[in-house]
C-alpha cells in the first residue's frame, strides 16, 4: 500500500477542525487526522508493506523547465538554490515535521526523494512491486498507473477513508473510455488548471476520449495530424497542430516516474513501534491520544 501522503494530510487538515490542539495549543489536526487515516486502511486492508511517499520537491524544476506554467499559481515563494515554497495554510507546514517525526518511532516508511515528487516516487515502488499494490490518493494523475495485470489499482478517498473508490480499468473505461495507460495521454490532451498545465485548446476531456478511441494513443493522434486522409476535422487538425510544441514536452511532465532512486528503506508494515521511548513523548508533547493509541492497536493485533 502506498500512501500519497501530501493528498491525505491535506484531506485531514481540512476535515478535522483545528480545535484538535496540543497542550501547548498548537493545531494537529492533520496529525491526528492522518493518523486515523492510517489505522483505517491498515484495519480494513491489511497490507503487508506500507510506504508514505512524501513530496520531497512538490514542483521539480526538471518539470518547470519544460511547461513553466507546470503548478505556478500554487508558489508562494521561488526558491533558486531548492524547492520553491508551496502556498500551504500556515498551520498546516509545522505539522508535516510531526507527522515523519511520528511515522519514525512507529516504524512506518515515510520516502520522499530530493527532486522529485511522491507520485514519481509511487511510480517507481509500482514499478518494482512483484504483488498486487493499492495506491491511496485524492489526486486523479495516479490512475495512469491502473493496471489489472498487475493488480495495481487506486483507493480513492470520497469521504475520509472510510468511504473508497476503488478505481480499476472498468472503472476508468466506464468513466473516462481509457484505461490505466491511456489516462495520461487523456490527461494532458485535456490539461489540468488545478496543475497549470493548458491542455489543447478546445480538446475537452470527451474529445480527447473519442481521439484516444479512434487513433490509440498521443502518438497515433499526432500521426494523424500529418495524415490527410485521416478522420479529423479541420478544427482539431489545426488545435492539434498548434499545439504541437506542448505534445513534444507534455508527456515527461504528466507521466509519473518510474526510476527514482529510492533509498534502501524497510517498508514491511511494523507490528509494534520502533521506538516505544520516542513515540511516549511525542504523543505526550502533541496530545496525540485516542488517534496514535488506536493505530498502535491495530498494529499490535
């Protein structure tokens, strides 16, 4: 199972109200709310390894450099010498320092790679993964890793975790008309306000499904752009055309990685803390209570 951490302590941040406090009056709400997050999962799937990927670089400048667009609106400040600063509320960023701090003494991986993102990171774990693997996620760009052959397919939280679609290639052929490997093609045709990425101008998701359809995938749609006799209107021919220097990078963008060097790190699911001393004082420091005591539960059982 590998979590898109960021996705879920955003999701807990916003859910639980921020009247969950420590005893110092410092807000844990995504703290807490991800630990619940992750007793749930852990209680109704029961993996055997459990990775929480990290963004170590949320915007990697290898992306930028090819759609400058790629996340702009989200910089709340450009950083030259690393990762620019995500716009994030302000009580959120202290609590991701608490969250590893916690994920450490309970033995939990938490991997995040220096200029990458954790959907590259899922990526590369898919990648290499010999067994089925579920993908934890709110952020639609991992179901181009949906892949029944493998058994690799998305749990994408509706209302908490409690409440998960599981997302297959039916689902994505039901919803979309592609599947796992189309959907990034569909993706970028379409484009992505929320990740500033434009899109083809006019080529909606629906059409963007019927090209897919008809040509199979980015590159047999951009070889019927130089094929007259092929089945495209004028209009699509020439939005197509136009947007030729967007196809050329879009792709590196869009797809997730899949060879991130990832450290040498045991992501077995831990059946007891790593640290029993350090995770005393961290939930007596951040008034983790109810939420760390019912996760150490299910671990132990």
């Amino acid at each position: 199972m590998l979590l898109d951490t960021a996705s879920l302590y955003f999701r807990a941040y916003f859910g639980v109200p921020d009247s969950v406090r420590a005893p110092d009056g410092t807000p844990v709400n995504a703290v807490r709310g991800l630990l619940d997050f992750i007793d749930r999962l852990v209680k109704d799937h029961r993996p055997d390894h459990l990775v929480a990927c990290m963004d170590a670089d949320w915007r990697p400048h290898w992306r930028v450099e090819l759609i400058p667009s790629y996340k702009a609106h989200r910089v709340a400040e450009e950083r030259p010498a690393g990762p620019d600063e995500e716009e994030v509320p302000d009580t959120l960023s202290p609590q991701v320092p608490v969250i590893e701090a916690v994920l450490d003494a309970l033995g939990i991986a938490h991997v995040g790679v220096a200029g990458y993102e954790a959907d590259d990171v899922i990526g590369t774990y898919t990648a290499r993964a010999t067994g089925p693997v579920d993908i934890v996620t709110g952020d639609r760009d991992l179901y181009q890793l949906v892949d029944d052959a493998r058994g690799v397919r998305v749990l994408y939280p509706v209302k908490g975790v409690g409440t998960l679609n599981l997302v297959d290639e039916a689902a994505l052929r039901e919803k979309y008309g592609v599947d796992g490997g189309g959907y990034a093609d569909l993706a970028l045709l379409r484009g992505d306000p929320s990740d500033g990425l434009p899109g083809v101008p006019g080529i909606g998701e629906k059409t963007a499904a019927k090209l897919l359809a008809e040509f199979g995938d980015l590159a047999g749609i951009q070889a019927a752009v130089g094929d007259p006799k092929a089945k495209l209107t004028p209009t699509q021919r020439k939005r197509l055309t136009e947007a030729a220097p967007y196809l050329a990078v879009a792709p590196k963008v869009v797809r997730v990685a899949d060879d991130v060097p990832l450290p040498d790190t045991g992501t077995a699911l831990p059946h007891g803390p790593r640290d029993a001393g350090a995770l005393d004082a961290l939930a007596a420091r951040w008034g983790l209570g109810g939420s760390l005591q019912r996760l150490l539960t299910t671990l132990t059982t």
